[in-house]
C-alpha cells in the first residue's frame, strides 16, 4: 500500500520530537511539537492526550491539537 504524504513521525519513545516527511525522499530535521506539558521524559503529562495533527505544506506549518481529558481544554 502506498503511502501518503506528507507524513509526520513522532520519536520512538512518544516524546515532543518529530519530522515531517514530505514525500518519500524529503524530510525535515527533528523539530520539537508544542506540547502543553511534558514529564521528565518528554512524553505529555497526564491528563494531556494527542488529539491529532494536520500538515500545511504551502505554509510549511503542522498543526498539533492537545487535549485535556479532564477538563476538556483544547
């Protein structure tokens, strides 16, 4: 199966880092996401959840959204 681009990978360990893939020979260096709170490790604190993400190639901006599971904040 062929896959879509651009494509965003998060690091192995769930962390903030990740990297947009253009297409299958483009790739941008590991940018950090702008996570609303982190614990030592680097993966979002509880209650903080990924809730998606998308990519504007023409504005070369990714767009995270982050949700509080407990409060429901956006």
């Amino acid at each position: 199966m062929p896959r879509r681009y651009p494509l965003v990978v998060f690091a192995p360990n769930g962390g903030a880092t990740f990297t947009v893939h253009l297409s299958e020979f483009v790739a941008s260096l590991p940018l950090r996401s702008p996570m609303p709170a982190t614990r030592t490790d680097g993966r979002l604190a509880p209650p903080w959840r990924w809730r998606g993400h998308q990519v504007d190639p023409q504005a070369q901006l990714v767009h995270f959204t982050f949700v509080n599971r407990l409060s429901n904040e956006i």
